[in-house]
C-alpha cells in the first residue's frame, strides 16, 4: 500500500503531465525574452518604481542594416533647414514614437545619416490599433496603454526630412503600431557646459 507522500508525488505528476500536454506548463521562448509583464498585462513593468531597459535598447546590432541608397527627403512644407544671416542652419525637432523591437535599426539608421545625438525615453501610449486585449491578476480586461520608445532629435545640419524619410524606410512593417512621426520648429538651444546658443550649440566639439 503506497504511502500519502508517494501517493500525493503520483497524483501530481500525472496532473503535471496533463497540464503540460493540454495547455504547457511554460510560456514561448519570445515571451521569456519580454518578459510577463508585457506578454500577460502589457506592462513594461509590474513595479511603479522600476522600468527594466528594453531589448530594443540593448540590442541592434543583429538587425540587418536598412539599405538607404538613392533615399529621398520627403516633402515638409516649411521644415526643411534654410540658411539664416548668419549662415547657420534652421534648427528642427524630429520626435519619433515606434516598437521597442525596431530602436536598434532606427539608432543605426540615423547614425548612416548623420544623426550625432538623440534623447530616448521609454513611455506608453497606442494609436489607431487601441492597445490589445489582456489578463491582469487573472482578470481579463482593456490594456489600452503598450510600450513605445519616444526617440527626440534636434538637427541643423541634417535635412529633417530626410531623417523623416530614413525613419519611416526603417520602421513601417505594414502592421499597426509602426508608430509616429513628428516634426517641430526650435527657436532656441542652449549648450550649458559652454554657454553656445542655437546652431553653434548643436554642434560636436570636435
């Protein structure tokens, strides 16, 4: 006759085996990569207080290069740089709203044309596609809210709108959730180590 502890052991591992034939006892590989909380809740986090760095961030270099050979400036009326009296050109702001999974080609892909510096930030939003629908604790409910990346570029001697056109080449997949572009006039910068303003501030020391 077979103890409570071997008869509990059996039990169990015929429950496990049925549950690992019926619905899998583990989550895709994918999944394990994102993490849970994006997966299950569409959080970046399940913690308020602490926001892991994205694989889009860390990673890039396996992306296969975006060919930009013959790539034209699109048409923004207004936005392209144009010469001042003192010879500088305008200064654009250029913010772009796209997946996690897309940053590595699109930081690639503003470095082959010239981009020398950006400002990233992890956020959350959605557009036309209304978030997706997903569990919480348990709960199926609206996530309404996925994580983006918003990238924020401020030119002058690049074109703006051939950044515009180098980011829509490397991120539009067809799908919803491509993201957003979009394009501002800066009237002042400031360089606070030295105190340069405007053109001159946007420019590399060396």
């Amino acid at each position: 006759m077979l103890s409570v502890g071997v008869y509990t052991a059996v039990v169990m591992t015929i429950v496990f085996f049925l549950l690992k034939k019926a619905v899998g006892l583990r989550v895709t590989a994918e999944e394990e990569i994102m993490g849970l909380d994006i997966s299950e809740h569409a959080l970046a986090s399940a913690y308020a207080d602490f926001r892991p760095v994205a694989p889009g961030l860390i990673g890039g270099e396996n992306d296969t290069p975006v060919d930009l050979t013959g790539l034209e400036p699109v048409q923004l009326p207004e936005t392209a740089p144009a010469a001042r009296g003192d010879g500088a050109g305008r200064m654009t702001k250029v913010t772009i709203i796209c997946k996690e999974d897309r940053f590595g080609l699109l930081k690639d892909t503003m470095a082959a044309i010239g981009v020398t510096g950006m400002t990233v930030s992890n956020v959350m939003g959605c557009g036309t596609q209304m978030g997706k629908t997903g569990q919480y604790r348990g709960v199926k409910m609206s996530m309404n809210l996925l994580p983006k990346i918003q990238v924020d570029i401020v030119v002058s001697k690049v074109d703006p709108a051939l950044v515009v056109a180098a980011a829509e080449k490397c991120l539009r997949t067809g799908s919803a959730g491509d993201g957003k572009i979009f394009v501002y006039d800066v009237e002042h910068v400031v360089k606070v180590r030295t105190g340069e303003m405007d053109y001159d501030a946007l420019q590399d020391d060396n």
